[in-house]
RNA sequence: CCGGGCUUAGCGAAGUUUGGUAUCGCGCCUGGUUUGGGACCAGGAGACCGUGGGUUCAAGUCCCGCAGCCCGGACCA
C-alpha cells in the first residue's frame, strides 16, 4: 500500500520544505515548467487562483477610483534609460528585443521589467492641467526580468502582476495614495488569503530604484523565512522629472506631477502555498478557492445516491458557492486524497445513510474536522464551514508570525537568534548602511522593513553602538 | 553568475562500470466487479533514452559542446 501511494506523495515540509513547495506547485497542478528556464506555464487550476485574486483586487482598486490600462510590452532603450537610478537598478535583469522581423533594429527594445517610464511617456502628452489629476492607473500583465535563478510563483522570468501608476497634484496626495494602497494590499492579505502581514518601510537598499520612499508588507512562511508579499512606491516629482510631464498649475505655473507606483504579483500564490500549505498538499482560503465545496458521493452506484448529490451541488451553487460535484468513479479514499491536495476548503460527503437519515458530512480542510448537517440547511452550514476555515487559517498563521518575531540586543545575539529560530529578527538601527551589511555578513539577514509600528528596544544601534534611530525587522527572505 | 548533483513513456525508477537496439511500478485506454479514507481482475496503447556533434560494424551506455531541472552561495517581486 505504502510503495503505491509514492507517485502522488508529497515530501513531508519537515523533511525538505523546498522540495515539499515544489511537489505542491506541480502535483496540485498549478504549474507546468515551460521550456525556457524561468518561464512557468500557469495551468487552469493555477490560473483560476489568480483570477480570484485579480477579481477581488480589481474591485478594490475600482472603489477607489483607478482605472485599467494597457501599455506595450517592448520599450526603446532611449525611453528606459532616461531615468538613471531605474536603469541602474534594472539594467541587470533587462531582456532586449534586437531583431525584427529577420532584420536588426535600429534601437534595441527591452521587454518591460516594469512599466513607470511608459506611463510617465504617455503622460508626458496627454497631460495638460491640473484639472485632469490625479491620473489613477492600473495595469494587469506580466513582466520580464532575467533572473538567475528561479523557482514557480516565487522568482521567475516572466511573471504576472498588477501594476498601479498614478500622478497627483500634490506630494501630500501622492503619499496619501502610496499609503492607501500599502493598507490595500494588507487589508486584501488579511480578509482575502487570510495572511497576517507586516507593514514597513524598505531601507535605503532595499528601497525600489528611483523611488524616494518603498514600503512594503511583508509575510513569513512555514519555515519561518520571510517573504515580501506587495510594495507600494512614493517616487515625488523625479520621474515626471525626468520625463517631461509637465501640467499648468491652478496659479498658470508649469508643474511636475508627484507620482506613485505599487504592484503585486503572482507570488501571492507563494505566499499563499507556504502560509497555509501541510503535507496533505495545498490547503486554499476559501475566498480564492476555484473550487470551495467538493461534494463527493459514497457509494454512488446505489440507488437515489448520485442524484441526491448532484442535487446537494445544485443547490449550493445556487446559493452562490462555488461548488462542484465528483461523480467519477474513482475510489472515496482517492477522492479525499485528491481533493485535499489541490486544497479544497470545504469536503461534502454524502452516502446512503445520510440519505436516509435527511443529513450530509461536512469536513473542513484545514482541521479534518466534520460536522454532520441536515441536507436542507447545507446551504448555510457551508458557508458558515467556510467562515471557519478562513477564520482558523488566518489565526494558525497569525501565531506562526507572532511567535518568530524576537527581539535581539547584540548583533551576536540576533545571529545567534537567527541559526536557532529563524523568523523576524528586531532589533533598533542607526540608519547607516555599513551596519546593514555586517548584519547580512555576519548573521546572514537582510533588512525586511522598518515597521510602522515602531517600538523602542534600546538607545543604540546593536551593531555599532551609535545612537539608533528606527527599529528594524531582519529576516532571511526568499 | 560560481560550486555540487541530476535528465530513460505522463510520473517514479532499473539498465551505463563491462557498447549489441529498452525493463519495472504507478498513471492512461477498453471491459467487468467495486466504493463511509488513495479498490480488484483481464486485455491494451504509450520511449527517435534532454539536445547537437564525435568515436564505432554497432551508442541509453564511451568522448566533447549546449540546454533544462534540483540543492547550496552571490543578486532580486
């Protein structure tokens, strides 16, 4: 029995967490490596995901304003160099487009790694006066950024994101906008995929190229490495700038707007996977689930069975669930198995007995746990079962994170916190940048944030001794 | 990009040392019996052995290049 079930088994996270992520990312059939290194194929169930997400988050974005936008893929190297700091950031990671139809382009075109310059391009000439801002955009497409090396959803060539770019009169309502949309992406974590998050400020390393301020939330995982989730970017008049955009100002001045980029990708799925995931396979918050309800039937060859379960399916997808209904006659241990691994919050089991007895098997994923409900409430008990798993998901990982936070007070102390515990690591900070790199020399840390929600551990920078000035979360980070 | 390991059917592997035209399990297809936690029987299909060159009468096997995957390190959503 053990040798059989080997193909489909996932290696145990205790055992080998990277190789459990990958078992899940392939078995759970999310993904498919394509033929290029780095470019994943984004498979229908792994997709589904993802449009849940942009679905919900779209919708977000709308209430405040924003609106989608399309912009070309390729950009001239002209157009991408005339912001210094991003090109220097970026240069690295470009992938260039030299040829065109069997014959060398006059200028080389990058393949977007992301799209500020060609909005700020477009704004330079459609934007005119003050009357027209703020310019709130959005855009949903993937991007392309050579790295070197690779892992599904977490780090690849190309990948799938949102994009929000907005110009704004002033610098206060730039930042107010930079703000809003951090506590978006937080508020989204946290009631959509129901992960706790940490809101913070990048140092002046880690900050985004060319921004003037990057925040960002950040999650933990499983194994207690961090991982940052969204970044929402405050750039002032830099790029607008450099650019050219210019609008006539309520006093006839010419102007520079201020400007805002933030953006979320596809490794959301990453987080999700490595926040909630067990060795059973991926376990799904409710809200993203393509499929929330399995119903499967038992026994279904007797009589009434099968058409009181597609009956049961009816109706819960009526009530707006997204349900659906296994009748293929694969074995009810398979079913389960199978359902639990491509992470299905909520198992329906219905069987002769129940039939008889007017009730149906709820079974939760997360816990296993099961509730026996009568068939004409099933409707609300699986909504209610849903709440739960939501609900449970989100404190299991809230105490994963709160648990892996440690104060530290030397830097051998946050070292040594580090190799023993891993998780966040806070510790208070000078703000020089040397000290940023002895912790990453000496500890292996880089700096996560510097939470918004600050607190005053001690006087001194634990590194060099000189006055501190922010407390710092440090952490390994995928 | 640097170091190590790997690549044989959809998946997991054997075969490579000692060259002779590919084997097994799972999955898949067909039929039947089954179903309260990964069922069973019978029959069947499916592989130019990652890719390009070389050595040889003959290459999955030996030699060289390249690509891809995994694990570390340096770089980044």
């Amino acid at each position: 029995m053990a040798k059989e079930k080997k193909v489909e088994q996932i290696t145990d996270m205790e055992q080998d967490f990277a190789q459990w992520y990958t078992d899940i990312c392939l078995k759970a059939e999310l993904v498919e490596y394509s033929s290029v290194k780095g470019f994943t194929i984004l498979r229908p169930y792994g997709y589904a995901i993802w449009e849940h997400i942009q679905r919900i988050m779209d919708g977000e974005f709308k209430k405040t304003g924003h609106e989608n936008v399309a912009m070309p893929v390729l950009i001239p190297e002209s157009l991408l160099k005339k912001e210094g700091e991003l090109v220097q950031g970026f240069a690295p990671e470009v992938a260039w487009v030299t040829m065109g139809g069997g014959e060398k382009l006059e200028e080389r075109l990058a393949f977007r790694p992301t799209s500020e310059t060609m909005f700020c391009d477009h704004w330079s000439r459609v934007l005119h006066s003050w009357r027209e801002l703020p310019m709130l955009y959005n855009q949903w497409c993937s991007v392309v950024r050579w790295e070197k090396t690779t892992r599904p959803f977490l780090r690849s060539r190309e990948f799938w994101w949102q994009e929000g770019h907005t110009i704004h009169e002033t610098a206060e309502e730039a930042q107010k906008e930079t703000e809003q949309q951090l506590n978006c992406y937080a508020d989204f974590c946290e009631n959509v995929l129901a992960m706790p998050v940490v809101k913070g400020q990048k140092t002046e390393k880690e900050k985004f190229a060319g921004a003037e301020a990057t925040y960002a939330i950040e999650c933990m995982m499983k194994d207690h490495k961090a991982l940052q989730s969204a970044t929402s970017h405050y750039f002032g008049d830099k790029f607008s700038r450099a650019y050219g955009v210019t609008f006539a100002g309520r006093d006839n001045s010419l102007q520079y707007p201020f400007q805002t980029s933030w953006g979320s990708t596809t490794r959301l799925i990453g987080a999700v996977i490595m926040t909630h995931g067990d060795n059973n396979g991926l376990v799904l918050p409710p809200q993203i689930a393509p499929i929330q309800v399995i119903v499967v039937p038992v026994a279904q060859h007797k009589p009434g069975v099968l058409e009181g379960a597609q009956d049961l399916c009816d109706r819960l997808q009526k009530a707006g669930l997204r349900a659906k209904l296994d009748q293929s006659d694969n074995s009810l241990g398979w079913k389960c198995a199978q359902y639990e691994m491509k992470g299905v919050p909520l198992r329906v089991e219905i069987g002769p007995r129940d039939l008889e007895n007017g009730q149906c098997v709820l079974v939760r994923r997360n816990d296993g746990e099961k509730t026996v409900v009568k068939l004409e409430e099933a409707e609300t008990a699986a909504r209610v079962q849903l709440e739960a798993v939501h609900a449970a998901l989100y404190q299991k990982a809230k105490q994963n994170l709160e648990e892996h936070i440690y104060a530290a007070y030397s830097l051998e102390e946050a070292k040594q916190l580090q190799q023993e515990k891993g998780g966040f690591i806070k510790t208070m900070w000078c703000g020089d940048e040397a000290c940023e790199l002895q912790m990453k020399e000496q500890a292996g840390m880089s700096s996560r944030c510097m939470p918004l929600r600050q607190e005053h551990l001690s006087d001194v920078c634990p590194i060099c001794g000189k006055p501190a000035k922010t407390m710092v979360y440090w952490g390994v980070a995928y």
